[in-house]
C-alpha cells in the first residue's frame, strides 16, 4: 500500500506539470480579456472546439498509460517502449488526419454553432490558427501518459515549465505586437499556444534520449508499423477517448447556451471558467496519481488495497480544495481581477464564482474515485458511468440556459449535479461492481 508520501511524490510533479500547462489558458484568457469582450468570448468558443478534439487524443493516451502503468507494475519495462512507440505513431496520424478535417470544416462548424456575427469571425480566426497545434500536442500527450505510468512525473513539471514561459513571452508579443513582432490579436494568443506546445514536444525528445534508459524500457527501437500493438491498446483506450471527448462535447454545449445570452454572458463565463480550470488542477493531478497507482497497484497484485489506497487519494484532495476554496471565497476580487479591470465584469463574475467554489468541493471526490475506476482497466464501464452522468447534465443546461435562460451563475450550477452524480455512481459501482480481477492486454 501506498503512503501519503509516496502518493505525494508522484503527484506534486503532476501538479506544478498542469499548474504549467495550465498558464496557457490563464493566459490566453487574461491578455485577450484586455482586447475586448469579443476576443475573449473568441478565445472561449474556439479554445473549447480545440479541446473538444484534442481529448481525443489524451483519451487514447490515458488507455496508453493505464497498459504501461500495468506493465511498470508487473516489471514488465521492456514492455513499454512498444505501447509508446505504436501509440505515437496511432496518435500522429490522428493528429494529421483531424488537422485537414478541422481545417476544412471549420468555417460552417463553428457558423452551426454561434450566432453571433462578430463572435464567428474572431472565432474562426482563432481556431483556424490554433488547430496546428495538434501536428504537437498529440504526441505530447503520449510522453505525459509515458511518464505517468511510469511513475517518473517529474519531467512534466520541468517540460511545463518550458512550454508555459514560452506562452507567456508569445502571448505578450504577438497579442500586442510587442518585442518587434507584429500585433496579431486572437490570432497571436492562438500562434503562440502552437508554438509552445512544439517546444513541448521538443524538450520530451531531447529528455528522453538524454535521460532515460532506453534500453530498459524498449524505447531503442521503434520497429514496423504494428497494427496489432494498436488494436490492443485501443481496446482500452477507445471508451476513455469518447470519454473525454464527451465530457468536453457537454461543455461546448454549456457555453452554446450562453453564447445566446449575449457576449457579456459569454466573458463572463469564460472568466470563470478560467478560474475553475485552475482550481481543478489539483483535483486533476491526485486524480490522475489514482489512476496510475491503481493500476500499478494490481498490476503487483494488490486488487484488495485499491479502494482504501482512493479514500487516501481524496482525502488529500478535499483537504487541497478546502484551502483553495477558502481563498476565492476570501479574494474573490483579487483573483478575477487577473482576467479583466472592468468592474462591472468583475462584480457580475463573484456569484458564478462562488457557485463553482462549491461544485469543487464535490469534484475534488468525485474525480479521484471515478479515474481510480479507470486505473483498475475498466474504462468501458468508466464511460458508461459518463455518458450516464451526462445526460442528465445535457438535459439540464439545455432547460436552464437555452429555455429559460437563467443567469451566468444559475447555468454553472450544472456543475454541482455533475460532481454529485459522479460522485455517487462512482462509490456504487466500486463497492457492488466486480473489478478487482480485470485483465488488460496481456503480451
């Protein structure tokens, strides 16, 4: 069984790693926040449909990092190289793949989705710059899930830490067309997030080849196209990419909603949002530890410690949360300050806000026994419990924010009925589910 010490170790990696990544929302959101309402509502909507995307390929990643999380476990290292290897050149090819369909499409997708002329057009200039940025960031996600499962997180706090200076000097540059380079609005906040995560992509290259053991692993050679390889790999990883993809789909339907409220509801969210993105990343990062250590865990054959090793895990995130909470309640003005001076702004984001601080305290729970699910390799029964949760959600912002069109900080109450019906179908299913004998991809 794991210490709070050792969870502790793997995680903070993780957490400062995210916290990193993290800036280039931040931001994205607090330099455009002083463009105007429309490039804010622009970085928004664009940001999303990116994301909508690109977790179609952390959900294959994660499927990646739960079978080396396995093999790591079992000591099975040279195991490794060849999920990595075929995982990458799966998730590249994605990568092009979604690239020339995103790029094509782009233009009546995103007129499907907004009605708003002025928001459309920003929108479109955003997303039509950002969306390279997946040639890089569907192999990084390959290297996050590498080291995650190997248990070596480190490296993803020193890779976001490069990736976030990178995205901050950009952003200051080219939002404003400053340092020498040319004044590129929503465009430059969109070409700098591309090139930080090429520069991501870089410092995982030149990481891996410089400090790990290759050999061990069997990352010294990468070998023939493996469609086998990839298939087993899939058969993991194909419900955690709906998954993810879903659990970000349902937040593009959110903001849809309140894009037809008005863009002064839309940056108003988009504020928020921003704050809730950081505030879920410690969440993220014990969630993400419980997955890895869960499958590690029986991967040594400790099935009988993995729901005592989860009510560890979330103790320490609701410990987390509280203190975090506690600090937006208290600086509320502070800390939304960071994303605009209009005060007006300011005053209508405190309520959505503390509405969010409280569905927060939930998730810090729900998240952890909910990934710990998928840490024991049952990501199909791990969407199932999504698509469940999500109907649920769907049906309620609909109602809420297209029907009635409630305010900003009714429709973030979505947020809370999430986290409790995650959280309460997550602990049914580890204690009346038989799980503790699941098999992945054994080879």
């Amino acid at each position: 069984m794991y210490t709070n010490k050792e969870i502790w170790r793997v995680t903070y990696p993780i957490f400062l790693g995210l916290l990193a990544q993290n800036v280039i929302n931040v931001t994205d959101t607090a330099f455009l926040g002083r463009v105007g309402e429309v490039a804010l509502g622009a970085a928004a909507m664009g940001g999303l449909l990116y994301i909508c995307v690109y977790t179609i390929a952390f959900g294959f990643s994660v499927g990646s990092q739960i079978l080396i999380a396995r093999r790591n476990g079992e000591g099975n290292y040279r195991a490794v190289g060849p999920i990595m290897w075929q995982g990458t050149a799966f998730s590249f090819g994605m990568a092009v793949c979604l690239l020339i369909l995103m790029y094509f499409s782009a233009a009546p997708l995103i007129r499907l989705l907004i009605t708003s002329d002025s928001i459309y057009g920003a929108t479109y200039e955003f997303f039509t710059w950002r969306i390279w940025g997946f040639l890089f960031a569907f192999v990084n996600v390959m290297f996050r899930g590498l080291y995650i499962g190997i248990t070596r997180t480190k490296v993803l706090t020193m890779n976001a830490v490069v990736m976030a200076l990178v995205n901050v000097v950009l952003d200051y540059a080219l939002v404003f067309g400053e340092l020498g380079l040319p004044e590129m609005g929503v465009r430059g906040a969109a070409l700098a997030s591309v090139i930080a995560e090429a520069s991501s992509l870089l410092f995982f290259l030149l990481y891996t080849y410089y400090k790990v053991d290759l050999k061990k692993y069997g990352l010294n050679r990468f070998g023939q196209f493996d469609l086998s390889m990839v298939l087993r790999i899939l058969r993991i990883s194909c419900f955690t990419m709906v998954q993810y993809f879903l659990a970000m789909a349902i937040w593009f339907v959110f903001f849809m909603a309140l894009e037809r409220l008005g863009q002064r509801q839309l940056a108003v969210a988009n504020i928020v949002r921003s704050v809730y993105v950081v505030l879920l990343i410690p969440v993220q990062a014990l969630s993400t530890t419980a997955n890895t250590l869960v499958s590690n865990l029986i991967g040594a054959g400790g099935s009988s410690g993995v729901v005592t090793l989860l009510h560890k895990i979330s103790r320490m995130s609701f410990l987390i949360m509280v203190v975090c909470v506690g600090l937006c309640v208290a600086f509320p003005g502070s800390i939304l300050s960071v994303y605009t001076n209009e005060e007006a702004l300011l005053v209508e984001s405190v309520s959505a806000l503390y509405v969010v601080c409280g569905a927060m305290l939930i998730a810090s729970l729900a998240n952890v026994y909910f990934n710990g699910i998928s840490g024991t390799g049952n990501t199909q029964a791990a969407l199932v419990l999504e698509v469940f949760v999500q109907v649920f959600y769907a049906l309620y912002i609909i109602v809420v924010g297209m029907v009635i069109q409630a305010p900003v900080d009714v429709c973030f109450t979505t947020e809370v009925i999430y986290y409790v019906l995650m959280l309460g179908s997550s602990l049914i299913y580890l204690k009346k589910a038989k799980w503790q004998n699941k098999m992945i991809g054994a080879y």
